[in-house]
C-alpha cells in the first residue's frame, strides 16, 4: 500500500507550482483529480511539442493524475465540481486572484460544509497586500524576489535555468498539504494551507538577503563561481572542457595548493591567504589555476581532484545527465505512460524504503471525465447533455 493511497486530491491547477505540487501526491498514491478547461486544457499542454508531440512541461508535472474537462462558467459544472470536493481530502487551486472564491471553492465557504477538507491556494503574492491581485510568472517572481540580482555576470542579470519560482512555491504546498493532513489526524479538523511564490522564493533567498542586509552589501553576481568563497566554480582545462571546483577552508586551500597544482608556495602567498583575499583576487587565482590545468585534461584534473579530496564535479550537458552513471548504477530511471507512446521519467527524490512509487500515465485531456462523473452517479444521458452544453 503506497502512504497517500486512499486519499483523494481534486486541484484547480494551471502550469507548474500546482501541478508539481499534485505530481507528487499522486506518485505517493493519492488519486488527483485534475479540472481542466474543456477543449484547451491546463495551458502547459502547449507549451511546447518535444516529447513525441507532447509539451515537456505537462509530462513532467502530471503523470498519475485523472483529467477531467469542466468549463466553471457553467452551473452544472460546478455542481460536479462540488460533488467532487464532498468526497475529497484536498483542494488544490492556483487559479488566478480571487477566482476560487468567485466560484465558491474557498476555504471560506466550504470549510463550514466539509470540515476535514484541507484546501491548499497557491499564488503569486498572497491574498492580501498590494501586490494580491498582480499577475505573477515565474520570471517575474525570480526579478521580485532578488534571485536575478544575485545570478548571472556583473553586467547582466540572469534568470535562473528553471522554474525555480514556481517549483518552491509548489514544494511548500506539497508539505504544507502533508502536515495539515498531520493535523487532521489529531484534530479531526481541515485547515487552509496558503503558499505564495514570492514568499517561497524569499525564503530561498536567504543567504544573500542576510549578506546584504548585515555584510553592507549584496553579493556580486559571479557567473557560475560561488560570490563568497574562492575558488569555487568553473575552471577550464587542457582539452577545453570545464572542472566545476569548491573549497571549503584552509586546510584543503593548502592541499589544493600542493597536491593538485603542484604549487605548495601559494598557500602562502599574501594574495590568497585567506577565503576573503582569495575572493578579492579571484581573477588572479583563476588565472593560476587555469595555467596549472592547462596541461591536463578534464579527467586528469577530475583525477587529481578526487585523490586530494577536493569537491568537484563536471560542467554537465543534458545529454550528460541522461546519461549520469550515477542515475544509472542507483536505477533511478522508469518508463512512463503517455498517449504518444513510453517517456522516460525520473523517480521522485525522496526515497522511502520498501515504497516504490506509482508514476503512474499522463492524462489525455478529458480521459477520465465520464468516468469520474458516472461515478458521481450521472447517467449517460445526464453526461451527453453536459458534453452538447459544452459544461464538460
């Protein structure tokens, strides 16, 4: 028996945030019940068409779940809508500013019905402030959060490669969800779980908040190099590859020194005494470094790296990482249903001994609507006239 199974998820959801909140449910055995616009469906379905016609987006965020298509606009749309929260544990929404109580599927007004039901809201800013009702993506979230002031080269701030906005807000639903359902438990009661992608992403940002706020300054953006400590990042080698190095104190700056560049004399050399010089003369320091590895190839200085115990790891491709003999050795890869044929998918990160996930198919928009609304006790006839008033 997987740990979610027997629960039931019903979620509102669009993109990313939900969705990967729901994925994760749903690869612990919950049943997702995923609302969908009739004809179109979550947007994230054409984003793009790599995966055999199908959007990489949506494949990766929804296996596992049932789609069921339901235009809200129409009463007898929410009247399904309503007989499947009855039934549920969980709500999830990511629906945009105050459309979940438009409709009547807040906290506010179901809780009094359904007093166990946990209902999870996810948004960009929060249902209050200033910023409540402003449109919020996930690059947008990245420039209001700070993290594209700290990433990227001097001159040119950077978002970051993935929806990172999106994943941490997502995250913290799929915990928050999990601990009201803790509390449940012993209070026999549901509660409201409200995540925020600025605050999610904030908290991310941590590091660099305190650094600036206390240090006097914000760390520079540094490319791929770590803003505060050198060296640590990439480094070019001999055949043009890249060596992505860190250090972590002075003992291993001394050994760095010695036993892989073969230069004892600058542990000791003023410029690079201690992590602040070093980060003060980076330019310098790579400069050394590169010279030192100029006559090695990668795996040379992979080599020398891996026998002085200096942490490192290659300046991977994606190619690469499909490839990753670790991923293979720990057997992290399974095939996953699709309409257009198996997809590759990685098992979830967190591993629970004796549990194998269910990464069960990726939805067809609409594949299970008359299943679930015969289910609900709809009739054949009730479902036909739903389907020509376009309510399904």
């Amino acid at each position: 028996m997987l740990p979610l199974e027997g629960l039931t998820v019903v979620s509102l959801e669009q993109a990313v945030a939900a969705p990967l909140c729901t994925r994760h449910l749903a690869d612990h055995g919950a049943r997702v019940i995923k609302i969908e616009r009739p004809g179109a469906g979550d947007f994230a379905r054409g984003y793009d068409e790599t995966v055999h016609g199908l959007s990489s987006h949506f494949v990766w965020l929804n296996r596992g779940k049932e789609s069921v298509t339901l235009d809200l606009k129409h009463a007898e749309a929410r009247e399904a809508l309503s007989k499947l929260v009855a039934a549920a544990d969980v709500l999830v929404q990511n629906l945009a500013p105050g459309a979940a109580a438009r409709l009547g599927f807040d906290f506010a007004t179901l809780a009094p019905r359904h007093q166990r039901l946990v209902v999870a809201d996810i948004s960009g800013y929060g249902d209050s402030g200033p910023y409540r009702d402003k449109k919020a993506y996930d690059t947008l979230i990245q420039a209001e959060a700070g993290l594209m002031s700290v990433t990227g080269l001097p001159d040119t701030p950077s978002r970051s490669g993935i929806s990172v906005a999106d994943i941490a807000a997502g995250m913290y639903a799929y915990s928050g969800i999990l601990t009201a359902l803790l509390q449940r438990d012993r209070s026999g009661r549901g509660t409201r779980v409200e995540v925020s992608m600025l605050e999610a992403l904030v908290e991310w940002m941590g590091f660099p908040i305190y650094y600036g706020r206390y240090g006097g300054r914000p760390p520079a953006r540094t490319g791929a190099s770590h803003p505060s400590i050198a060296p640590y990042g990439p480094h070019r080698t001999g055949d043009g590859k890249m060596v992505v190095l860190g250090l972590q104190n002075e003992r291993e700056w001394a050994v760095f020194c010695d036993r892989v560049l073969g230069r004892p004399d600058l542990a000791g050399d003023r410029r690079f005494s201690s992590n602040s010089a070093r980060v003060a003369n980076r330019a310098d320091l790579t400069r050394l470094i590169e010279e030192a590895f100029a006559a090695l190839g990668a795996a040379d200085v992979v080599a020398r790296l891996d026998s002085a115990g200096i942490a490192n790891g290659r300046l991977n491709a994606i190619a690469d990482v499909v490839a990753h003999p670790q991923l293979a050795a720990r057997d992290r890869w399974r095939q996953v249903e699709t309409s257009a044929g198996r997809v590759a998918a990685t098992l979830p990160p967190a591993n629970l001994e004796g549990v194998a996930p269910a990464m069960g198919a990726v939805p067809s928009l609409g594949e299970h609507t008359e299943a679930v609304l015969r289910s609900l006790g709809y009739s054949s006839a009730a479902i036909e006239n739903l389907r020509a008033s376009g309510a399904i």
